[in-house]
C-alpha cells in the first residue's frame, strides 16, 4: 500500500491525462487521495509514538544492562563479572528481539498486512523448533538461573553431573570445568540437578591422627594440640584459618590404635596447605615423645613378644587319649589259631 502512496503523490503532480477528475483514473487517484488523507490522519500519529515508545525502552534497556555490569565490576569478582556480561548480553539481545517483532507487526498492520497467516505461521514454526531443539531450550533456561542466582561462579571449585573440578566458563548452553589432572568436561546446563560448590563460605578438613594404645592419652591429646597452634600461628598459614583448630579427643579404637581427629576451618579451598604441615610436624613431634604411630598389625602386650603359649588342661588329656583305630585298617594275624605256630 505505501508504494500506491507515492504513485498518489506523483500522479497529484502529473493530474493530466487519463488523471483528470471524472475519469476511472482519476477516480482511482481520488480515493488513493482519500486513503493517504486517512493514514496520515489516524494511523502515522500512531507509528510515530509505537516508534517513540520503542526508541526510549531501547535506551532503557542498554540503561539497565550496563548499569548491571559496572555494578558487577565495583563489588564482584572477574568470574561473576563474565557472567554477569554474558546475562546482561542476552537480556539484551532479548530484549531487542521482541521490541523489534512487536514494532514490526505494528507497521506491517498500519501498512494493512493481513497478519493472521504470518502469526499461525510462526506459531507452527515456534512449536516445530521448541519439539526439536527441547534439550537446548533446557539448556539455556538452566543457564539463566545460574547466572541470575549465583549458584556458582567461574574459578569455583564444583561438583557438577559427578564431575569434580574448577569452572574455567560458563554460557547459557554449557559449563566446562576442568578437573585435578587437567581432564576438560563440557557438561550441558540441563544436566546440572544438584550443585556442590567447595568454594563459598569456609572449608572444614579432618585429620585423624593414629597413636599406638600404649600412649597415654592426655599426653596425645596435648601434643595434638600444641602442634595445631603453632601451624595455626605460623605466618605462612595464619591468614588461611577462620579459627583455632580443634582437637576433638579419642574418637575410635581399632585394634591396637587410638584415632584421634583434628579439625581445620579454613578460607574456601585453602586447608590443602595446613593439613601437610601439620602432619609433617606430627610425625616428627611423635618421635621427639618416643611414642609409636598406630598400626592394625600390632599386637599391644606387656609380655606380647616372650610370653609362651600356656598349655590348657583339656587339650593335655586330649593329648594323651589314644587315638582311635580303624578296624579296616588291621593287618592279618600271622600265627595259626589251631596249631598255635
């Protein structure tokens, strides 16, 4: 329709001809005339202001968007200021894509396009798309509550679909995270259930201790004890603890061992360094005392070494019984029972 508006403002100029007044042509060019005097009228006031409207939730939109980044750069990390790009990329991109649809679909029907076939249309396509690519709707839908919640950021130690490691990224399909011996794992958002983030808040980490049971223990438990604090006030490891160690006492038995279990609180991820120092003194503290580590083969004894077996009645008249003899064994008798040779 809007090409036969500038034919009505050509032929306004060229009204010769088969164009005069009174004639088909002429009466064609009249109610061309009629109908640009009616769009002007009604329709581009509202185009005008659907164009206003869409021009300032544009601005607001990139407002909002940056705003969201730089707030993420004062007060958050590098990893949660990828994310909070990447979130703020597609809230973007979303954004523009449905005031671009909706302002084109005003204009399409200002211009009189019949827009019920284009919408049936995009309805079977929007169904044929969303049965097909189902996984990866999940994926991305996953992806933006990551994102949004904070669940995890990148450079966070996780658990993820059973896989263990640090994310090295994050986008709305995927999270790869590499483990300990540099295997890469790229694992689909929508297969992420449970999240198991080592990295937020404090770790806790145990180490049981093993003493043989001739140690006396009071005397381990103070060992214990003094060799925790001095990790815990070393220079090298002081920042790293969020408080004192604790050595919770004797915590089982098992043969000739006593297991005793001392706790670190640590910063996130940081016990790795504490717990081999402290063993590392712990061993040589337990020879500097002259006491033995535990051992599940050692037998605890006064006399466990030189005691002989103590003989038990029963099993001395066992003993001397004679034992039974099996008739079928006997040999025949050599001497005859009639002559007595």
């Amino acid at each position: 329709m809007f090409p036969f508006r500038i034919a009505t403002g050509i032929s306004l100029v060229l009204r010769w001809g088969i164009f005069r007044e009174g004639r088909f042509m002429g009466k064609v060019l009249d109610e061309w005339i009629a109908d640009s005097q009616e769009f002007i009228h009604t329709r581009l006031p509202h185009l005008i202001v659907i164009a206003l409207i869409a021009f300032l939730l544009i601005k607001l939109l990139r407002i909002v968007t940056n705003r969201m980044v730089r707030l993420a750069e004062r007060s958050a990390g590098s990893g949660r200021v990828g994310e909070v790009k990447t979130l703020a990329g597609v809230i973007r991109a979303t954004g523009l894509a449905v005031i671009g649809a909706i302002v084109g679909m005003q204009f399409l029907d200002a211009l009189g396009v019949n827009l019920a076939p284009l919408l049936a249309s995009a309805g079977v396509a929007g169904v044929a798309i969303g049965l097909a690519a189902q996984n990866i709707v999940k994926d991305m839908f996953n992806g933006v509550l990551f994102l949004v919640e904070g669940q995890f950021n990148v450079g966070d130690q996780v658990k993820l679909a059973g896989l263990a490691g640090t994310v090295e990224a994050m986008t709305l399909r995927k999270t790869t995270v590499r483990d300990s011996d540099g295997t890469l794992y790229v694992i689909p958002n929508s297969q992420i259930t449970t999240v198991a983030n080592l990295s937020v808040g404090y770790s806790l980490a145990t180490v049981n201790v093993s003493v043989d049971f001739s140690a006396d223990p009071d005397a381990v438990l103070a060992l214990l004890t003094q060799v925790a604090l001095e990790v815990r006030n070393d220079p090298q490891f002081k920042a790293l603890f969020l408080a004192d160690p604790q050595v919770l006492g004797v915590d089982s038995m098992k043969g000739s061992q006593l297991i005793f279990p001392v706790q670190f609180k640590t910063r996130p991820t940081q016990q790795y360094g504490p717990m081999r120092e402290f063993q590392r003194r712990v061993r040589l503290a337990l020879e500097e005392q002259h006491m033995l580590p535990g051992d599940p083969l050692r037998v605890y004894g006064p006399q466990a070494a030189g005691v002989a077996a103590v003989p038990h009645p029963e099993e001395d008249a066992a003993a001397r019984e004679p034992e039974p003899v099996d008739p079928t064994t006997l040999k025949p008798q050599e001497t005859d029972p009639f002559s007595g040779e």
